[in-house]
C-alpha cells in the first residue's frame, strides 16, 4: 500500500518539466482543424466543446492534476506528487467520428509489480447514453513507453455519447483526441445529478490496482449515478491531514463528501476524523458526509485477533458518526466497510488489500445505494 518515497521524488522532479513541455509547447499548437496524412483531426480536450472533470483546478492551472499547481495549504511531498496521478479524470463529449483515437504524452513509464499498465497509464473508452454507457476499449501499448497514439473505437457515423477515463497511476503531461476529419463534435448533456461527489482516501480509493481506468470505484459510480466525482486518492498518503480538508472545502459545487482513509490512517484515524469533519463543517455545516470504515483485507481474515483491532477502528468510526448526529449533525452518515467485498472478501483483490475489478464492482455495488439514500438520487 505504501508509495515508494522515490516515485514521490521522482513525480516532482520531473513534472515541471514536462508541464512546461508539453502544456506550453505541443498543446499550445495542436491542430484544431487540420488532418494529418491518415485523415485524423486532432483536438485539445480542455477547448470546448469537450468536458473535462476530475480536476477541479484544472480552469486556472490547465494541466491534468487533482490538486493545485501551488496549494493555498501545505502538502507533504508523497501527495504533492500523486496530485498529477489523474485517477478519476474524464473527458466527455459527442461525436458522429467513425473512429476515435487518443495520442497521449505520460510523466513516466509503467512499472508497478500488481498492477497493469492498462490500468496504470492506460485511457479506457465507454460509449453509449449516459447513466447507461457500455465498456468499449483500453488503450494498450509498450509498457516502457511514455508517450502512445491508439485507436479506441471504430463504427458506423452515426452520433455517440463518448467518456474516456485517464489513468489511474501515472501522469498525463498532454493528451489529444482523434476524430474522422470532417466529422462533428459536440458538448454532452449536463449530468443528470447536479454537484460533485468527493471522495478523499488511499490507495484503493485511487483505483489500486485496477486492471482498466474504468474499474476504479469512483468511475463506476460516476457512470451509473451520471454524476460529477472527483477522486482524490493518495496511495499510501490519506492520513486525514487537515491541508487536504481545507483544499476539498475549495472545490465548489460540492453536493457530498466521502472520507474512505481509514486504510492508510489505521490507528491515527481516532485522532484525525474529528478534526478533518470539523474543517470541513467550518465551511458548510450542512455538507452531507459519508465516512466508510475500510474493506477487509485478506491476511485479516485469518488472524482473529489482527481482524479485531480493523473491526474496533470500524465501530469507533460508527460511534464518532452517531455521536455527531445525536449532537445534531443530521448530514454525517456510516457505511461499513466489511459489507463492500461480498460474500468472499478474500477473493476481491489483487494482494489480500487492493480489489480486482471484481472488488471494485462489489464495492460500487455497496456504495451506490447510501449515496442515493442521503442525496435523494
């Protein structure tokens, strides 16, 4: 679960450079309206009429990062670094292309031991109505590669409903999407539910170890509810640090906040819930909050004694839940993370902690009924 300090490191030494590469140098001339040799027109997806979500400063800083270039609060480097993993960011938009391609320039290589680079760095594409849309295809490529150009779909012309997810664990310095020349695009219908659903956490809320961009939870619900998410996981760096309670009370349009980062606080998580719900009260007192108490990991399962202690962290998070509500605090709610994985927990993920596609499907499953009970959805 733990990021290695020198991937950290390595994030910020190398991401000026490339933003300054790429978001002032190819960007700033992609075509607009010109075919290249193959008939391909390529556009920048932070121009209308495209959508992009899952950065909520990306209207001032222009570059693919889940928090701001120079934070009003001071970072620790591990999630100063992970801020430009684009896990949970999306492009929306409508096409009557008969072929759609993304050409896209990472901040580094692949390279995680349990986790495909399809996952990792890779873009997925669904098609389809939203609040329906159907899985289509994952970009694959040389996994030493940093930069690739695929095609992702091919079809009739006829008008579609396009969502590409970024990836999960890498950096995207520039990415550019492809369409038939001649072709239309337009913007997407406004989502079906108004406000962003925030979801602060770790590893797994970051979409560990995901095989497909898709797959991360977040991404799921975000398809199923048509809805607004932004995904702020930081792999092994959701320690319920007051800096990021005051950077989500930034995010505006805020209709829920979900604090799942029991996994990476363990023990502190008494010491730090408090505080945390207590910053972001001091911004909007109403602000409904879903705290989840963390999944089970396998090894748990087979030490009584070492499962005890999660199940204690659990009901602390429940007590401290209906502690608030019985003060009057009527928008804070618990949902138990033991509940998420199904019926066999152990077979969910990856490494006994980081779900499979099977476990981020079950715990979207779990989850998607308490956002719709306390946001009326």
């Amino acid at each position: 679960m733990k990021l290695k300090l020198l991937f950290a490191l390595f994030c910020l030494s190398v991401i000026p450079d490339i933003w300054s590469q790429e978001i002032g140098g190819r960007d700033a001339d992609m075509p607009t309206g010109t075919a290249d040799a193959d008939g391909i027109v390529w556009h920048d997806p932070r121009t209308p009429p495209f959508r992009i979500v899952g950065f909520p400063w990306i209207g001032k800083d222009k570059v693919y990062r889940r928090l701001p270039i120079t934070p009003s609060w001071k970072l620790g480097a591990a999630v100063d670094g992970l801020a430009s993993s684009t896990a949970g960011g999306q492009i929306h938009f409508q096409s009557d292309s008969p072929r759609i391609l993304v050409r896209v320039q990472l901040l580094r290589a692949s390279g995680m031991d349990h986790m495909p680079a399809t996952g990792e760095s890779g873009f997925d594409l669904y098609v389809g109505t939203p609040g329906a849309q159907k899985y289509f295809r994952t970009a694959r490529f040389d996994a030493s590669a940093t930069s690739y150009e695929v095609s992702l779909f091919e079809g009739t012309q006829e008008n579609r409903h396009f969502t590409l997810n970024f990836p999960l664990y890498n950096g995207v310095g520039s990415v550019e999407v492809g369409v038939v020349e001649g072709s239309s695009i337009t913007a997407t219908p406004a989502f079906s539910h108004e406000g962003r659903v925030v979801v602060y956490g770790t590893s797994i809320t970051q979409g560990g170890c995901a095989a497909r961009p898709g797959m991360a939870y977040t991404n799921i619900l975000s398809r199923r509810l048509d809805a607004d998410f932004v995904n702020l996981g930081f792999s092994g760096s959701g320690l319920g640090e007051p800096a990021l309670a005051h950077l989500i009370n930034e995010i505006e349009g805020k209709a829920l906040v979900v604090l799942d980062y029991e996994a990476n606080a363990n023990e502190s998580i008494r010491e730090t819930l408090g505080p945390f719900v207590d910053i972001l009260r001091e911004e909007d007192s109403a602000l409904p909050v879903l705290v989840i108490s963390k999944i089970p990991y396998a090894a748990e399962l087979n030490h009584p004694a070492v499962y005890q202690v999660a199940r204690d962290r659990a009901q602390f998070q429940r007590r401290f839940v209906e502690q608030r509500r019985a003060a009057g605090d009527a928008n804070i709610h618990f949902l138990d993370g033991e509940t998420l994985l199904g019926e066999r927990p152990d077979e969910g993920t990856v490494d006994g902690v980081h779900p499979t596609a099977l476990g981020f499907m079950n715990m979207a499953n779990g989850i998607e009924p308490a956002i719709r009970s306390i946001l009326k959805w």
